[in-house]
C-alpha cells in the first residue's frame, strides 16, 4: 500500500468552505464597527473644533468666533514660531481639518465650519459622512457647544435650521 502524500481535494474545499463561513461573519461585523468608529471619530472632531473656537475667541476677544475652519488651521504658516500665530492663522487644528477650501475631508467625513446668523449662535460647525458606507449620521454645533447628530439624510450636509433648537437633530448623548 503507498503512502499518501499531502490533501486530497474534497479536504481543501472543505478548509476553504469554513473560511468562507468565518468570513462571512466577520467582514460585515468589521464593517459595521469601522462605521461606528468613523461616526465616533466625527462627533470628537465637532467637539474638538468647539474647543479650539472657545480657545480662539478668549484668545481673540474682539474678534469673537472663527469664520471658517481655515482660520482655525495653521493657514499655511510655520506653527511652531510663535510670531506666525494670529488671529488669521490660529494654529488651534491641523492642516487636514483647517484647509483652505471647504468642506474639509478628513477620514470618511467631510467638515464644514460658517458664521451663523441665528441669535445666540455665533458659528455652526457641521460634519456629514463622505458615503453610507462611512458612516450614517450627520452631527453638527453651534456656540453652546451641543453636538446634535440625526440619521435622516446620511450624505448631505446638515443645514442650520435642523441644528437650531427646535430643529430635527437632537442633542448627542454621551
């Protein structure tokens, strides 16, 4: 009788079908949790950017609020020289987030950043997923620093009036 040397076919499709199986369970849950990790990263991000225009309008008191994301950036000047940072170029976010053209795409989000002309709300800072399989929830902010988020529409920037009070975001709960 000859010794038999290796797999037969009927094993290797066998080890092939578990890993298929195995993997038809584990890529949607990957999924799934890459999605949750991007909504998390973006709803840092708005409380982040709430920060940095606290930061800027104490720093800059006449001035008030940031007008754009740009002027929270680095604006294209040397941050580590301490004569470069001004009310112009903050240096209170990185380059990515404060670029020069809006929206700014950072990770699987697109960031936007404009004056607001509500009362009581200086500044409206809003970040939308890239595509639906980024993410599946808007957030958004205003001067009181509320992170409000919806999933009603994944892929278009949130306007103002949906943010306001009253509007069909609802606060972000921790």
């Amino acid at each position: 009788m000859r010794k038999q040397k290796g797999f037969s076919l009927i094993e290797l499709l066998i080890v092939v079908a578990i890993i298929l199986i195995i993997a038809a369970i584990a890529i949607p849950n990957l999924l799934r949790s890459r999605m949750a990790a991007n909504e998390s990263a973006a709803a840092s991000t708005i409380r982040t950017l709430n920060t940095a225009q606290v930061s800027y309008s104490t720093t800059y008191p006449g001035t008030g609020y940031a007008l754009s994301l740009t002027v929270l950036g680095p604006n294209t000047v040397d941050c580590t020289v301490a004569a470069n940072v001004t009310s112009t170029s903050a240096c209170l976010s990185d380059s990515v987030l404060g670029c020069a053209t809006a929206p700014c795409k950072k990770g699987a989000y697109f960031y936007n950043m404009v004056p607001a002309t509500v009362a009581g709300a200086d500044y409206f800072a809003s970040t939308y997923p890239i595509s639906t399989s980024g993410g599946n929830k808007r957030f958004c902010s205003l001067a009181d620093a509320v992170v409000k988020t919806d999933s009603n529409t994944v892929t278009t920037p949130p306007a103002l009036a949906d943010c306001n009070a009253g509007g069909t975001m609802k606060a972000l709960s921790n």
